[in-house]
C-alpha cells in the first residue's frame, strides 16, 4: 500500500468519525426539540478542526511507522499517484458543487442557518469520502500509467 492510498484511508475514515461524532451530538442536544433550535456552530467548528488535527497526526504517525517497517520504502511520488489523486479530486467535487448549488437553493429560498450550514458540511465530507473511495479503488485496480 503507497503512502497515498494510505493517507486516502485515513481521509476518509477520520473525516467520517467526525461527521458521525457530530450528528450524534447534535441529535442528542435537541432531545424533542427541533434540530434547527440546536446550538450547532461551536459542535460545528470543534468537529472540522479535530478533524483536521487528528487527521495530520494520523497521518504522520503513519509515516514514522511505514519508515520503521521499511525504511526502503519510497515516499516520492511518482506519475500514477499524481493522476490518481486528480482523478480522486475531480470525482469528490462533485459533491461539493451539488452542496453549494443545494445550499444556495435553500438560501434564496430562506431556510435556516442551521440546515444550509449542514447542507455545505454534508456536501465536504460526501466530497471527501467519494474522492478517497475513487482513490483507494484506482489504486486496488489497474489504473494506466501515461
């Protein structure tokens, strides 16, 4: 497994834990209120930064081991994992325009906060997991090396 495909897993495996963590406490805090009256942006911020630092920290923890294991092992990348992580990003942002384009429906149409900001964090993390899924399965399949 390249250092890429490894950092695609840990991508998507953090980015949905904290999405997960987020619905779960936002859920509860609204008990049999309604999920608009939720005090959602700090639960919001906190859950996209842990994210992103626990996403870093996997990943460099990932290389210290990987270079412990096999200390041989490349860390350069070449061509294939250049197309690859194109191909990822392409294939993911198409969630995230679908989110905008969704988000800015809602917004003309005067819907709250609440739901608009959860639609543009749903279409991120939908955008992050396609593109790591496309990732992993280039790098599992034949993918072409021009």
């Amino acid at each position: 497994m390249t250092l890429e495909e490894k950092r695609a897993w840990i991508r998507m495996i953090v980015g949905v834990l904290a999405y997960a963590t987020y619905v779960v406490i936002v859920v509860r805090r609204a008990g049999d209120a309604p999920l608009a009256d939720v005090a959602y942006a700090a639960t919001l911020l906190w859950t996209i930064g842990a994210a992103i630092v626990a996403s870093i920290a996997v990943e460099i923890l990932a290389q210290i081991v990987a270079g412990i294991a096999n200390p041989r092992e490349s860390r350069v990348k070449d061509v294939r994992d250049k197309e690859i992580g194109r191909l990822g990003e392409y294939t993911g942002q198409s969630f995230l325009v679908l989110g905008a384009v969704v988000a800015l429906l809602m917004a003309l149409a005067d819907w709250d906060q609440f739901w608009i900001a959860n639609v543009i964090y749903l279409a991120f993390v939908l955008s992050m997991v396609l593109g790591s899924i496309t990732k992993v399965v280039a790098y599992r399949q034949y993918f072409p090396q021009w």
